[in-house]
C-alpha cells in the first residue's frame, strides 16, 4: 500500500536518521525531565524546553541525550523533540510509553512495529504526537526513543 508523505512518516524518518548519524545535543531551559515521577539527578545535562508538557514522564534510568523546541513567532506552532535512552528492551519501553500515556489522558491513535516502534497519540492541543523507540545499537546497550510533539497553533 502506497502511503501519502506524510507526518506519520516523515518524522520517524528524519527521527531515524538522526539517530543514526547523531544529533548534536540541544540547548534547553532548565526545566527537568520527570522520570518515571521523579526529577534526574542534579548533574543533568539536557533539560526539557520550556513549556514541555508536565505529564509526559520517562522510564525510570532515563538519559536524555537531547531536547529542543520551537515557538511562536519564529514557528507557526509550539514544538518538542526529545531524544533519550533507558535501560529496557524496545518491548518495555514501548509498553512503559503507551501505559504511561493512557494513564495521562492522551488517546493512542495508532502503533506500528518494525524496525522501530512507533506510538502516535493526541489529546486536545495536540495537532501530531508519537514516540519511536529502537534497540541500542549493540547488544545489552539502552534502547533510544525519540518523542515529537507538534502542538495546535495558538490563536492570535
């Protein structure tokens, strides 16, 4: 089935490929990821964007290796993109992601397993969402996740 270009396929392309080649690590406000309910250690090096959403958490063991965001006037809506890894197998924390999303409030659109698993959710403000989690790259190493958030644009 010939699929359109779409966001569904474009970011876990591009989220693939930076993965693959290595995404600088960004440069964020110094607002801390909640892991698994708790905030990392204070030697942190990568923080989440300033207006992250507070409910979206990470498995416990999380390291993120980078987290940007965009906002209105420079981008036409608000935008997050996290890159981290955790100590579980792509199953877990695939498992780990949809329960914690469910359990938030966000509605699972759609799942698709492969090479990568990948998790589209929305919720109200929420124009496209997903998560893509691969295996670590050698045996027994963390598996990676990325996480993209494309929000509604705000009205003027």
């Amino acid at each position: 089935m010939l699929r359109q270009l779409t966001f569904r396929t474009v970011v876990p392309t591009v989220t693939l490929l930076c993965l693959v080649v290595g995404c600088a690590p960004g440069t964020g406000s110094a607002q801390e990821a909640v892991v698994d309910g708790a905030a990392p250690a204070a030697d942190a090096e990568v923080y989440l964007p300033e207006g992250f959403p507070e409910t979206i958490n990470f498995p416990t063991g999380t390291v993120l290796r980078s987290a940007s965001g965009g906002m209105p006037p420079e981008y036409a809506s608000r935008s997050y993109l996290v890159e981290g890894e955790a100590p579980l197998s792509k199953a877990e924390m695939a498992s780990f992601f949809q329960t914690m999303l469910e359990k938030k409030g966000f509605e699972i659109v759609d799942t698709e397993e492969g090479y990568a698993t990948v998790i589209w959710f929305t919720t109200p403000g929420l124009d496209e969402a997903s998560v893509q989690i691969v295996d670590g790259y050698d045996s027994g190493d963390p598996s990676i996740f990325t996480l993209s958030m494309i929000m509604e644009p705000e009205q003027e």
